[in-house]
C-alpha cells in the first residue's frame, strides 16, 4: 500500500482538508489495481465528506448574510422616529 492511500486515510478520518487539498494536488500514478480501487473507494468518501462541510458551510452563510440583513435593517431606526407619547 502505498503512503499516499495512508496519508488520503489519515486526511478523511481527521477531517482535514487542507491535507486533502494537498494530496489531491500530488496524486500518483498507482501501480496496481487494488490500490486503484482503494483510492477510488477513498476518494469518494472524500468527496461526500467535502459535500457535507460545502453544505454546512453554505447554510452559516445564508445565516450570517440573514443576520446582517436583520441588523442592517433595525440600525436605521432612529429614536425620533419613536414617537412614544406619555
């Protein structure tokens, strides 16, 4: 097995994808089959697992663009405009 499938291993277990973005950039020519099913293999949870972090990532978005678009819109009320008779 070559340290490559070792290295992809250790990057989806530890979730890290710089490392992934890395060892993408540096894949080998594979010399056998079964480490070409592996990476395969490998590859796609690779690729389900960056799916997931891209959809989590797009939903914080919407949520922090919602929040700005909340703050931007109650900042624009001036006390003035509360016309608060006692």
């Amino acid at each position: 097995m070559s340290p490559w499938l070792n290295d992809l291993k250790k990057a989806i277990i530890l979730q890290d994808i710089q490392k992934l973005d890395s060892l993408l950039d540096q894949t080998p020519k594979f010399t056998s089959i079964l480490d070409m099913e592996e990476a395969a293999y490998l590859l796609l949870n690779a690729k389900t697992f960056l799916e997931s972090e891209r959809s989590s990532t797009l939903h914080s978005l919407s949520q922090l663009k919602n929040t700005i678009d909340f703050l931007k819109a109650t900042e624009n009320i001036s006390a003035s405009s509360i016309n608060l008779k006692l």
